[in-house]
C-alpha cells in the first residue's frame, strides 16, 4: 500500500458526506490518501501538529473541509508550507457562505485555495493538477478524464436534441 500524498481534514465527521467525495476522486486517479479529523476550536493542539508534521509524513497537498467558522482551512495552511485546498461545507443556518467567506478571507501570506461550497470533488481535481506537475501518468489520465467529460456533454446533447434530458 502506497504511502498518502493527500492529506484529507475535516473539522468534524458530520463533513464527511462532503469531503467523501473527494476520497472518491483521489481513488479514480490512485493517489493514496489519509483522512482525520482535526477540529481548529475544540482540537487546535491536534490540526497544527498535523500541518507541522504532512510534510514529514509524504503529504504534498492537504485539502481542509469546515463548516461554520470554517477555520480548519487557514489554520492548517497557517502551520504548513504545503498547498492547502480549503472546502467550505454549506451550513443549516447560511447555506454555506458564512464557511465559504471565511475560508476566502485568508489574509496576505497564507494562501488557501478555494473551491465552491461543499466541493470537494473539485479540491480533490485540483490536488490531482497540482501532484501532476511532477507525474506525466497523472497529466495524461487527467486528459482522458477531461475526454469522459466532453463525451457526456455530447451525450447529453443528444439526448436533449431527442426530447429527454433524464439522467443529465
């Protein structure tokens, strides 16, 4: 078993069914991944000893989902030189914003990419980019992942040019 390159945090396991997602991505590309949970507020001990430590440990991306306060991101990015990909997950009270403004808000010198609310699969494309820098296998499966997408857009052309658009 490969050694994770990813480091996948979230601020509590009720991130999971988002942050899933990018786990999932990680998979489709055979990138190893770890998960944790590591929250900023109730644990912040824990989420810096694990930004200090990722680079030590193999990670070379660390994607970082929160909801709320959405801290986790930039504290993570705030203890680590490694690029952090901040996931804001959409809350019951704000839908999302209050995670996604907090996340985006990051001040000078402590980057965090960011991706839509709850995006994760798109934080886990983005760290496939970024380990493709260095990987011509993961730049061309890249490729053909890019082909697959244009062939269902074609498809579901098609399919809207016949009448129907289920299952678009």
């Amino acid at each position: 078993m490969a050694l994770p390159v990813v480091g996948i945090v979230m601020g509590s396991d009720s991130d999971w069914p988002v942050l899933a997602g990018a786990g999932e991505v990680l998979e489709r590309f055979g990138i190893a991944y770890e998960m944790t949970v590591a929250s900023a507020h109730r644990h912040p001990g824990k989420a810096a000893g694990y930004a200090r430590g990722a680079r030590e440990a193999g990670l070379k991306v660390i994607i970082a989902g929160a909801g709320g306060a959405a801290h986790l991101p930039g504290v993570i990015a705030s203890w680590t030189t490694l690029p952090v990909i901040g996931v804001p997950v959409a809350t019951a009270h704000l839908g999302g914003l209050d995670s996604l403004y907090s996340i985006v808000q990051m001040p000078r010198g402590v980057p965090v990419a960011t991706v839509s609310i709850d995006g994760a699969v798109n934080a886990a494309l983005l760290a496939v980019q970024i380990l493709a820098l260095e990987s011509p296998e993961l730049q061309e499966e890249l490729g053909r992942y890019r082909d697959e997408l244009a062939v269902r857009v074609e498809e579901q052309d098609r399919r809207l040019r016949r009448g129907g658009t289920e299952g678009s």
